[in-house]
C-alpha cells in the first residue's frame, strides 16, 4: 500500500482517508527521494540478477534449502 502524508505537529497525517489498518499498527513513510532511491536500487539489483544464473543448477540445488 501506498499513501502520501504530511508531516504535522510532529505527526504523519495521511492525505486520504484509509481503511482496514487495524490501530496501532506502524507503517513506514517514505519522503519522495527516498523512494527514487529505492527504484533505482531495485532496477540495479534486477539487471545483476541475470550474473547469477550459473548457480540455478542441479548440482548446487541442495544449497537452495540451506
């Protein structure tokens, strides 16, 4: 899920009105940059991903369930 919220006396206050999250229950906000940096973390972590598939093999499947 994702939501935007504005930071108000010292309180994230979501912009829209939100359903089905019991209270109490913590969420983790991101500012803007943030998630472009995570974007960009991911779209890196996807292009190496292909650098390991010399290990998707039978021999080495028994390391699959360590």
């Amino acid at each position: 899920m994702s939501i935007e919220a504005r930071y108000e006396n010292g309180v994230f206050k979501p912009l829209e009105h939100v359903e089905g999250i019991p209270k109490g229950k913590v969420h983790r906000v991101f500012s803007e940059e943030e998630l472009r940096g995570l974007k960009e973390q991911m779209e890196w972590l996807k292009a190496v991903e292909r650098s390991f598939d010399f290990w998707e093999n039978e021999e080495d499947a028994v390391y699959d369930r360590l």
